[in-house]
C-alpha cells in the first residue's frame, strides 16, 4: 500500500474526504518529525513508540571496491510496535 492508497482507506474508514485525510496525515507526520527531532519520546498506548535512537561510527566495507570506509555517527528514527497491536495482527 503506497500513500495514496493509505488515505484513501483511512479517509473511507473516518468519513473524511481524501483532502482532509491527506492533510490529517501530513500533519501527523510533521509533528511526529518535529518530536524526534526534539529528542523526545512519542508514547501511543496500543499503537506504540516512536523514538530516536543512537547509531554508534563503525567501519564498513565498500562492496564495491572491498575497501574499508568510516561510517559516521548518526541518529535513527525508530519505532516499535506495541504489545496490544501486534496481538491484533496475530
């Protein structure tokens, strides 16, 4: 499912039009964005966690050339799933 398709089916099961929905969507996305970028924790109960986590530098291989490179540190987002989501999946 690409975006599209996404507010398509989240715009049907909410009753919005598909304008609203793509608008409801960005601003959930840009404010999730703004979060993270905070280095601040977002927490849904029966959804789950959004986060940012640390990537520590390491040393990796070109595949490439087989050399070796430095890969810098960086932070990731992340998320997690929780508990009561995944039992609905399963």
């Amino acid at each position: 499912m690409n975006k599209a398709e996404f507010i398509k089916a989240f715009a049907e099961k909410a009753n919005f039009t598909q304008k609203d929905a793509g608008i409801a969507f960005d601003a959930m996305a840009a404010t999730i964005a703004d979060t993270l970028k905070k280095g601040e924790k977002i927490q849904i109960a029966g959804f789950g966690t959004f986060e940012v986590k640390k990537r520590a530098a390491r040393e990796g291989i070109n595949p490439l050339t087989k050399q070796k490179v430095k890969i810098k540190a960086c932070k990731v987002p992340s998320f997690k799933f929780g508990n009561s989501f995944k039992d609905m999946i399963n």
